[in-house]
C-alpha cells in the first residue's frame, strides 16, 4: 500500500497529506531569524549516532548526513504539539464547520478563477477533478496560507527521538535525506509542519519521492515554492495513481427508509449501488441513487445524523489522510467550491464526543464484555465500530456503530 501523504489533517484521527491523521492547526511557526537553538541532550545525541550509521547503510552520504543534522536537536515546539494530540479529537461537525466555512468555500472558488488555466491543465493531464484539488490544498494548507516553517530534518529525528513513532518518523528521515542528497531541496529550505508535512499540499518524505512531479518543467519538483502549481500537480497524480474516477462524485447524501438495517451502514460493506435500491436507499429528493458500481452507506454521526452513499473516490480521498471526517470534508469542500450547497440533514449538535481516553475506556469495557475492539489505542476504526453494533444490538440500542456517550454510559 502507498504511504499517506502527511497532512495536517491525519494527525487529527490519530493524534486525527499527504498526512499522519494529525490535523494539527496549520501554524507558520516563528521566524528561523528568531528560532531558538534546540537543545541536544546526551540520549539525543546517542539517538543520532546510531540513526547516522543506519541511514548510512541505506545509502545516504555522510555529508549529506552531517550537513542536514547541523545544529539540530529536540525541538520542543513539536513536543508540545504530539502530545496534544493525543487527547483531542473533534466530533465532524465541528471538524466540517472549519473544514467547509464559508471563508474556505469563498477562497477556493477565487483561487479556481485565478488558476483556472492551470488547473485545468492539470485536471487534463491527469484526470482528477480540479475542485478536488483546490479542495485538498484549501484543507492542508489554506491555499498555501499556512505551510509550516519547522525545518523537517529537526521535527522528524524529535518525533524519532521520542520514540512514539519511532519507525514512521525514521522513515520518513531517509526518505528527506535522499530528497536533499538528490539536490531537490536544501535542508533549510527544506521546512512543513511539526509532523514532517511538506508544501502547498503537505506531502511527507516518502510520499513525495514516489509522486511529486515537476508540471512547470523547470527541472525541479518544488512544492515548497511560493507557486503552488507543482504540489497541485503532485496531489493531482496522488489521487490519480490511487484510483480517482473523473467526473463522480465522492458521495451523496441519501434517505434511508423506515426500519432499514442499520447493521449494514459501514464503508467497508460496499455493495452494487442496485442493492441499496433495492433496500429503499434513495438521494433525498426521493430520486433513484445514480450508479457508480458498487458504493456503501455511510452515517459518520449515527442514527441522529446526516447518512451518505459513498462510491470509489471517498476512498481514494481516504488514500490520501485515513480519515472518514477528511474525506468529508475534501469531497463537500470540493462540491461547494464547484458550486453545490451544504449539506441538508442536521448534525447531532447536542451530542458530547468522547475524548481520546473515553474511547479507550470504551474499547476496553467492549472488549471485557465479549464484544473484542481488535485493541485498544482510542481510534474507532472498523474493528470497534463492529463490536458497538454487536453491544447496541444485543441492548436494544439502534446498531449503529456510532462511539456515543450513552452506549459508554451503558457499558460503565
């Protein structure tokens, strides 16, 4: 499987562009004219040594090693930030109130006029549509308004010295090594997000060696320039390389008949888009659902909140940040900067989310009541969502799958 790009956006499932599922909230960051030196403490150091002869039997050159760790250390910046994730997830509709606002929506549909030659040369070379990529870009970065300005050899060996993720931030740091000892970048212009996400379109090291591209021809693959054509161009072949079908759609909203089987409202239960009408799925309009092959039925909020079909470029999108509520918010961006309007069923307001340790706690009464999670690290993936409708059912509850303070209630 291809790895994610890093957004800003993965690391806000799990901590949850192509990104970790931290949508951490883009921050410039300070000036590197008035960065503070970052400590190096002896167990750093010791760290650092070791990753060096490891990175250089992977074929990075000791220059080039040396050159990119000159003068770093543990940035604290991007401590404070990873733990912070940790804790705090947003239930969609707040994630959808600043994802999709009004200001996002206004500023993709001028970015689309202003670039609209060049979008649509990229639309044509690759066969992604344009909205969508305005729309992943208007996501990870604002339009390129916020793009990180912590130098990523130094937030990657952090997160790699911390040892949280040691193996994914490795990774990635010969991954960014080979993209400076290529001459792509120099490392200190080589600078994203705390987590390593790169540019315009927040790609991480690896991603950006298996799919940036050079669309202007000058030779370079440059996302981090202050022209953003290349990072459009290179999440445009993203999705293209991950299967995007042009000119569908993501996803629809639909009504669901009276007593239909909630125990089958999952993404991963993709059936013939026949099947669904067959079961009274229609769009809300009460028209037939348009087929797209095979789609599944989706209800990110519950029973109490808006339900969508989903077809091919929902996961596509999912490719890109492994997060139902970033491909949402992507594919409804994309539509309303194309000219759609919001959605029409209302979200659950009312409701609490669980936090992060909530669900954990969650997971572990399912899992001690006979209804296994699959483990137990707080992210409510296909595994637990399944053991909450197994609970909901065997309770009278509608099985909906949906983490709600009253099944946690009825657990405790």
């Amino acid at each position: 499987m291809r790895p994610l790009s890093f957004s800003a956006a993965i690391l806000s499932l799990i901590i949850g562009g192509c990104g970790v599922q931290a949508n951490s909230t883009p921050d410039s960051g300070p000036s590197p004219m008035h960065r503070s030196v970052s400590p190096q403490p002896g167990d750093f150091i010791a760290w650092r040594d070791g990753f060096r002869s490891r990175a250089i039997a992977q074929g990075i050159a000791p220059a080039t090693f040396d050159a990119a760790f000159r003068g770093v250390g543990v940035n604290q910046q991007v401590v404070e930030l990873d733990s912070r994730q940790a804790e705090f997830t947003k239930p969609i509709w707040e994630y959808l109130d600043t994802a999709v606002s009004d200001d996002r929506v206004a500023n993709g549909r001028a970015k689309q006029r202003d670039l609209n030659s060049i979008m649509a040369a990229i639309e044509n070379r690759y066969g992604v549509d344009s909205q969508t990529v305005l729309a992943i870009w208007g996501m990870e970065t604002n339009y390129g308004t916020f793009r990180g300005d912590i130098p990523v050899i130094e937030s990657l060996a952090t997160l790699a010295y911390e040892g949280r993720r040691r193996s994914f931030a490795e990774e990635q740091l010969i991954a960014a090594l080979r993209i400076i000892q290529a001459g792509d970048i120099t490392p200190d212009r080589m600078r994203g997000s705390w987590a390593g996400a790169m540019g315009h379109t927040q790609f991480i090291p690896t991603s950006y060696l298996s799919t940036a591209v050079d669309f202007t021809g000058d030779g370079r693959r440059d996302v981090w320039s202050e022209d953003p054509t290349d990072a459009l161009a290179s999440a445009a072949n993203y999705l293209a390389d991950a299967g995007w079908q042009y000119g569908q759609p993501w996803g629809l909203e639909v009504r669901l008949p009276q007593g239909f089987n909630w125990g089958s409202v999952d993404q991963s239960n993709r059936r013939p888009v026949t099947d669904w009408t067959s079961r009274g799925v229609t769009l809300l309009s009460g028209a037939p659902l348009p087929d797209y092959g095979i789609g599944a039925i989706i209800a990110p909020a519950g029973v109490n909140g808006p339900a969508f079909i989903v077809y091919q470029n929902f996961y596509v999108i999912k490719r890109y940040n492994n997060s139902t509520s970033y491909a949402v918010g992507v594919g409804h961006l994309g539509d309303r900067i194309a000219g759609g309007g919001p959605f029409v069923q209302s979200w659950p307001r009312g409701d609490r989310n669980l936090s992060r340790t909530e669900k954990m706690d969650l997971q572990e009464k399912l899992t001690a009541a006979g209804y296994d999670t699959g483990g137990t690290d707080g992210i409510i993936g296909p595994d637990t969502a399944a053991a909450i409708r197994r609970f909901q059912a065997d309770n009278g509850m509608t099985p909906d799958g949906y983490p709600s303070s009253r099944v946690l209630q009825a657990l405790r």
